[in-house]
C-alpha cells in the first residue's frame, strides 16, 4: 500500500474520529433521553417523500413540499440554491428504471455511456460533461452517492427500493466526497420505520423483442421501540438483447441483490443507521457490441465483412441485434459493500455524523469473452479474467442547527481505493493459412494495479445577511494521491513452437494538492420564490496512462504518465418559485463552466483487436445553457412533469484530434444539443372507491454523437421515446395492477458506437451497443402492499 506523509495522517485522524462516533450509542443509552430538537441532518428524520401518494391525488390541488438532502440537512427544495431534479420511488418504478443507466429518463441534463464497457458509474454526465471510465485510474466526473456513501468506481448494481434520486447540476465538491465536478447522482433508499410491520412485493413481466421478469420484494420489521430492520431483495431475467446466430441462443442476463438496513434511535439526540448489500448480475451471450454498417471490402481488402456476417445469418442493418460467435461469452458482476452512520445531536442543537464505508466490485473469475463477432479469420477473443476493486472511506462532519443566522457544515472525508485487474486478448487466423509463416496465434496479456488516496477538508456555510440575502460560502482543500502500474506481455504462437515477442511496463504516481470552492447569494422574495446566483470552482483528480501506446519499455513516472486534474469554474443563475396557489412548481437556471484541462478517452482497437482506451486532456472546454424543471397539478386529477435542457458549446477546442481526424467544433460525446422530458398522470376514483391512473412519459432528444469520427455513422439521430401506463388500485391500497409499453416507436438507441468492427479491420463498418431500452416492450406489473 502506497501512502502519502500527509495522508495517512488525516486518514488515521479520521477513521479514530469514525470509531469515537460510534461509541457515542452506548453512552447515549445509559443517559436520560434529551428534550428533541430540531434535525439538522440529513439522516435525522425519516424522508420525505417528494409526490403525494395516490390517495390524495384528488384531495387537494396543492403540490407537496419537496425534501432534499442536497446539502447534507433535510431541506425543501426551494431553499436550496443549486440545481436539483427529484424523482421520487414511485415514479422510477412506473417508468421502469432498474439500473443507473435508465436515470437519464429522469432529468434533461442526465446522460449515460455504454454500461457494459463504461466501467463504474456508468459513465454519467451533467451538462454534457462527464468521463468515460475505461482505465483503472479514471473516475466519473458525476459523483454516485448511496445513504451519503460515496461509490467511486466501486458504483454499480441494479436500483431497487428507493425512496427518491436527486440530480445535483454542477460542481459539489463543497459538500460530497470526491470528484464531483460536474455535479452528484444522491440516491436515498427507503429507511426502516420504527413500530410498524410491513412489506411490499411486486412482480414484473415484459415481452416484445426482448423478454423481462422482475421481482421485488421487502418487509420491515421493527425490533423494539427504538429500532427497526428493513430487508429488501430482487431478482431480474432480461432475455433477447442480442441474438447469436451461430449457436441459436439469445443473451441472458440475471441479477440477484439484497439490502439490509437497520435503524436504532436509543434517544432523541442519537441516530445510527447500519446498511449492507450484495449484488450479482451474471450475463450468458454477452458479446456487447452488433453490426449495423458493414461494408462490402474492408481498407486492406483481405475481409468481406458484409459477405461474411450473412454467412453466419446475420442481416447487418440499422436495427440490427444478431451476433455471430462460437465462444460462451459469459460476464459476471458483484458489488456489495457495509456502511455505518451515526447522527448525534450536540447541545445548541448542533449535529456530528460520522459514516464509515466499505465497498467491493468484482469481476470473474471466468469466460468473460466480450468481444468475439466472426468466425472468420482473424476471429478476436478479450477475455476479462478477473477484476477487483475495494474502497474504504471515512467522513466526519459537523453541523449546525437548522434556522439560525448562520447555517454551517464542516467535515473531512477520506478514502483508500485499491484495484486490480487482468485480461487476455487473442486472435487467431484461418486455420488454412500456412504457418508459418502466417502466425497461429497471437496472445496479448495485461495485468493492472491501481492504487489512489484521497483527502479532504471542506466547508460551507450560508448567512443571513437580511431578511431577504444570505451569502453562500464554501471551501474545499483535497489532496490526492494516484499509483498505477501496467504491465503487458504479447506472445505470437508458431506451429509447433511458441516464442515471446515482447514486453511493456509502464507506471507512474501522480500528487495533487487543490483549493477549490463556491461564493454565491441567495434572495428569498417571499415563500413562494428565491433567486440565487454562484460562482463554482470545481476539481477532479488525476489520472495515469496505462497502456503501451506506443509500445514503451521500463518504468515511468515522468508527468507524460500523468493526465492533469479536470478544473471547471461555473457561473450559475437560477430562480425557484410557486404559482397558482401552490399548484405549480417551476424551476429555471442558467449555467455556463469552462473546464480546464478536461478529462477525455480515446478509444480504438488494437491490431490484436483489444478494445483500448487511451486517457488524455482537452486543453479547455466549455458548457452553458439553460434548464427548466416543471411540476403541476392541473387539476385534483391531472398531474404533469417537464425537465428541459438546451445545452450549447461542449465542443473540442480548435485543433483538437483524434486518430487524425480533426475535430474542431465537434460536441463532445454523450452530449445531445436540447432535451426534454415529459410525463403526464390522471387518477381519478372508478367502481367506487378504485383508483384508475392512465399516465405516459416521453423523452426527446437531438442528434448525439457517440465516437470519435466525422463519419454521420458515429451519431445517432435526433428521436423521441414514449411510454405508455394505465392502472388500478384498490381502495384500501393494498394491491395495484398495472399494464405498459416502454419505447412504444421501437427506437433503436444505442448506448455506445464502436469502429471498426471487431475482427474485419480497418475500413469495415460500425458495431453499437444495446440495452433493454433500445427495444419497445409492453407488459404487466401487480404489487402488493401488507
């Protein structure tokens, strides 16, 4: 383990800080229980859910107050001077979001890369900003924090039992834990209630193109009078992404994951919240990319990709999803972790929380072939076989009580990440081919180790400075600290002998020191409308080049090794207010960042056909826009939903390339121009006191581009998915039945582009990766309540 003099220090410092938070239980229980006062934090309370349920939907026209733990302490959204999109459980279920990927149906501003190959995180981006993370040393430029945890590249598995998603637009780092720059995905997940049993389960069932069953299911139990364990499982099957026509079968995909999360309040003054979870998603067919151009000749004319695809039956076209593959491509994922937060209530109602985490992400070990698509010669393997990586972090903050002159957060946050992981890739000519002296096979192993440490101190704060303004502050200082070692082997096998042809090793440390930090005013017009303004200087840790590209020999540390921090400053004007006697919340902001030094991937494959992902930065890009977001009830039956976005620049500086291809002006990837999100619900009492609900959502979005080329090919047009739902609830809302489509126009939207494709070369076409969502599906969903 690397460590660094100042480091460890502040690390030790705060797992001690960790370890005396949580001895504060037991001394807590043996003293009298203290008057209550106000929660200052955000686990203080139990949270609230930001829609009515359905019951009341035709009681009142007045919207519910929405509750965000945005800012570490529970808050309506309206006091918070960010940008923040809320979605609430309900409606992530009836849009039938499983996985992070599926949350950019949630907020305009939302987008995702490939979720297979896009590593941890999923590869998020805010405004378009976000990294694709393919190297070991990489994280998302969207944080991922789970119940105040944050995941780093240890982000992962499928989304079940939450209580609500809020999408924080821009840099975070005052108040989250690392590399925030361009904003935070806070995920909540529902909380143990104390004195109550009760459960819920529910049953999913999808067919079309692909087929899908869902189970979920959870039951809480209380312990005593002052404690309570919530336990919650689910289990996926989605079949029929891809089809292989080689072997006749269809990919395969199974998830199975379980969360316990227990909750103990000895007194008024203590709350500690202990959560464990484990997640596997195992995937059979898991060949991640299907051809959709393929040309009749390749550039060096010894492949015939067209004529060789529909010699395996495969029918290459836009809408493609066969695959041609004689390997078991098999994929297996687990992610799990343990955290504990303990909340304690000081005197002058002041709030010390303490959250100490460890998580896990695995991979293999097994066949985990992913990139084999021919039978014909040159046919490519990658197999991944084995990954791990394990995060430990501690964070401890202090808090003052809520509604004073002065509302302040302080903490220090630590994390210890350590990665490993090593693949093989081999391609093998036509067993027809003399040999020599054509080779018959060629090998290419590469092991990793990646090793990254981070500390903070940070700080924010807002005064009042009259009845109206308050002043925003906030401060960070973090250090950083990242070790990566590469070493790769590439072995050409003759007939009958085998002989090394070479060797790479490449290394190399990279220590930051930053100070980033936010000044900005917020001005409350009345209780129904603030405006604030900020100013945001964000920052994103280093990274390590680690590959051999070009082939180098030794060990280096020299900055060439090194891709720069990613420093974004961002402007942002924003005004939140309610019209119409509470029954119209609107929310509009203005942004533009530039970002210094940002943090991109350029992706090719190999002459051995590895999928290889080289780091570098982009000397100065730049985002601005404006975003709206928008809930109504227009009637006591009819409720509405908008997020809208109209993002502009994001464009590579001039003289910026890749692969030769200059790309001045180009967007970015992931980066669509404008984007909307809509959704619509009626409820209205039917056969006396059922609920029927008719609802549809719809998402639009311009052209986006998904690699880098100036071919059209490497775009996807501009589209608009809709879904449809209609359902009925008993009165005593114990059981509802519902029935769907999802991407009712068969939109094939893929969620990655590759070139060429895998195993014909350079010249032969493009590949694209699909998921569920690519595909219309209709089917029924029955949940009961006990």
């Amino acid at each position: 383990m690397i460590r660094h003099p100042l480091l460890t220090p502040i690390g030790h410092a705060l797992l001690g800080c960790g370890l005396l938070a949580a001895c504060l239980p037991a001394a807590a229980q043996t003293a009298a229980p203290a008057a209550a006062r106000p929660p200052a934090s955000a686990a203080s309370q139990p949270e609230a859910a930001p829609t009515a349920p359905p019951a009341a939907a035709g009681k009142s026209l007045e919207l519910p107050v929405i509750v965000v733990t945005a800012q570490k302490r529970v808050q309506n959204v309206k006091e918070v001077p960010i940008a923040v999109s809320v979605v609430n459980g309900e409606q992530l279920d009836k849009q039938g979001i499983r996985s992070i990927g599926d949350l950019s149906k949630t907020a305009a501003s939302l987008e995702f890369g490939d979720q297979q190959a896009g590593g941890a995180g999923g590869s998020a981006s805010i405004r378009g900003i976000g990294t694709a993370v393919f190297t070991s040393s990489a994280e998302s430029s969207v944080g991922v924090v789970v119940d105040g945890v944050p995941q780093g590249n240890t982000a992962g598995g499928s989304l079940f039992d939450l209580d609500r998603v809020e999408v924080l637009r821009g840099p975070q780092g005052t108040l989250f834990g690392k590399n925030a720059s361009a904003g935070v995905l806070n995920l909540v997940t529902t909380a143990p209630r104390i004195g109550r049993f009760e459960g819920t389960a529910s049953a999913e069932f999808s067919g079309g193109q692909t087929r899908n069953a869902v189970l979920r299911g959870a039951v809480n139990v209380p312990i005593n009078g002052m404690s309570a364990l919530r336990v919650t499982a689910h289990a996926d099957r989605l079949q029929g992404v891809y089809e292989n026509r080689y072997t006749g079968e269809d990919s395969q995909t199974g998830a199975n994951g379980v969360r316990l999360r227990y909750l103990l309040k000895p007194s008024a003054d203590l709350v500690v919240n202990l959560i464990a979870d484990h997640d596997v998603t195992r995937t059979t067919g898991a060949t991640f990319f299907a051809p959709f151009v393929a040309n009749a000749v390749n550039t060096a004319g010894n492949h015939q990709p067209r004529a060789e695809f529909a010699a395996c039956g495969v029918n290459v076209s836009s809408t493609n999803n066969q695959v041609c593959s004689d390997v078991p491509e098999h994929l297996r994922t687990v992610v799990g972790g343990v955290s504990g937060q303990v909340d304690y209530t000081l005197g002058g109602g002041m709030t010390l929380t303490s959250i100490t985490a460890m998580r896990e992400r695995s991979g293999g070990p097994d066949d985990s072939r992913s990139i084999s698509m021919n039978l014909a010669p040159d046919k490519i393997t990658n197999t991944a076989g084995s990954s791990y990586a394990r995060q430990l972090s501690q964070e401890v903050r202090l808090a003052s009580a809520p509604r004073q002159p002065v509302e302040w957060v302080v903490g220090a946050f630590f994390s210890d990440y350590d990665a490993w992981n090593s693949n093989t890739t081999n391609i093998y000519p036509s067993p027809f081919a003399p040999s020599p002296p054509v080779p018959r096979s060629i090998s290419t192993r590469i092991d990793r180790a990646t090793q990254i440490q981070s500390a903070a101190l940070f700080g924010q704060a807002i005064t009042q400075l009259s009845e109206q303004a308050s002043l925003v502050t906030g401060l960070r200082y973090t250090q950083d600290k990242v070790h990566d070692t590469y070493f790769g082997t590439q072995n050409v096998a003759f007939q009958p002998f085998a002989a090394p042809t070479s060797t790479c090793k490449r290394g190399g440390t990279a220590k930051e020191h930053n100070l980033s930090g936010k000044l900005g005013l917020l001005y409350t017009v009345d209780k129904s409308t603030n405006f604030y303004a900020t100013i945001t200087r964000g920052y994103k840790g280093p990274q390590i080049v680690d590959d051999c590209t070009p082939p180098q020999s030794g060990h280096l540390s020299s900055p060439s090794s090194a891709i720069q921090p990613e420093v974004p400053t961002s402007l942002e004007a924003g005004v939140k207010t309610t019209l119409l006697d509470r029954r119209l919340n609107l929310d509009l902001a203005v942004f533009r960042t530039r970002i210094r030094n940002f943090q991109e991937q350029n992706c090719t494959l190999s002459p051995v056909g590895a999928l290889v992902c080289t780091p570098l930065n982009v000397p100065s890009v730049t985002t601005s826009g404006m975003e709206l977001d928008l809930r109504a009830r227009l009637t006591p039956a009819l409720t509405l939903s908008a997020s809208g976005a109209l993002i502009l620049g994001t464009e590579y500086p001039q003289g910026f390339s890749f692969d030769g291809n200059d790309v001045t002006g180009q967007r970015l990837l992931y980066s669509p121009k404008g984007k909307l999100t809509l959704g619509v619900e009626y409820a209205t009492p039917v056969f006396g006191e059922y609920e029927w609900t008719l609802g549809a959502d719809l998402t639009y979005k311009t052209r986006v581009r998904y690699c880098n080329t100036l071919a059209v090919e490497c775009s996807f047009k501009a589209h608009t998915i809709a879904g449809l739902h209609t359902g009925l609830r008993n009165p005593a809302d114990t059981w509802g039945l519902n029935v769907f489509v999802r991407n009712a126009t068969d939109e094939r939207v893929p969620s990655a582009i590759l070139y060429p494709l895998p195993g014909k070369g350079a010249g032969s076409g493009y590949a694209y990766s699909l998921s569920s969502a690519s595909f219309r599906s209709y089917g029924v969903t029955l949940d009961l309540k006990f």
